[in-house]
C-alpha cells in the first residue's frame, strides 16, 4: 500500500504530535502507546517511511534487526526484561489501524498464550 505520510506516527516523527519518547536512535524512537494494554506498552517505530512489515524489502533485513533489539533494550529499561512480549500487527484483519510500521513491547502484567 501507499505510505500516507499523514498518519500519526509519521507526524511523531515529525514533532508535529508530541509523545513520550523513550528511546531515540539514527534508525529509531520509541515511545508509549496512548491506549497502553498493558502497564509497559511502548512503540518502536522506524524513522524510514515503512507502512506494513509484510511490504519491506530484503534491504530493511538490518533495520528489523534493529527495531527488535531496541525493543529487548526497552524492555530491559523499562523492568521487564524478565517477561515482555513483541507484537507487529499487520494489515486491519490482524489489528493494524496506524499505517507505520511498529514494535508493540507490552510487559508488566500476566501475558496468556495464545494471543487473541
Ligand atoms: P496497531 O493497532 O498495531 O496499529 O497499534 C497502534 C497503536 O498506536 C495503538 O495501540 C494505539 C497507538 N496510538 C494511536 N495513536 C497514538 C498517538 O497519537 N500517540 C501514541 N503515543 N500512541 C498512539
């Protein structure tokens, strides 16, 4: 799909919305999600304009690589290294609903297996 350089976390990125910023990198920032399930709930998010994970290329193999070891980092910074999980959600039948691509890193309470 087209990259829609309105939706919101392109205009995070921009510094036309503000969010609570966590971690910031050349490739990166990640930052709490506003509707948090979980009471650790950040977003990583690359800076490159990626709508869906499923669309990247075999050149963005580095940059995923990237976002996921933020993600462990985050974690460890935020007190849940211990147990957290990492959730991409990709297209609107999986949950998507921004279209940039992101790193849910959820923690701090139980987590059931499966996923719903
Ligand atoms: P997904 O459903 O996988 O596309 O996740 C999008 C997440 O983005 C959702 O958990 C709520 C969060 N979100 C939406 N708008 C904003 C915003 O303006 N700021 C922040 N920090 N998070 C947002």
């Amino acid at each position: 799909m087209a990259y829609d350089d309105q939706n919101v976390f392109a205009r995070i990125l921009r510094g036309e919305i503000s969010a609570a910023i966590v971690h910031e990198d050349e490739h990166c920032i990640a930052f709490r999600d506003v509707q948090p399930q979980a009471p650790v709930h950040v977003l990583v998010i690359p800076r490159a304009a990626i709508a869906k994970l499923g669309e990247v290329g075999p050149d963005a193999k580095e940059l995923l690589g990237h976002l996921l070891w933020v993600a462990g980092e985050v974690a460890r910074r935020e007190g849940i290294g211990d147990a957290f999980r990492t959730v991409i959600n990709h297209g609107t039948g999986a949950g998507q609903s921004v279209f940039h691509l992101h790193v849910h890193v959820l923690g701090g309470r139980p987590l059931a297996w499966p996923p719903g």
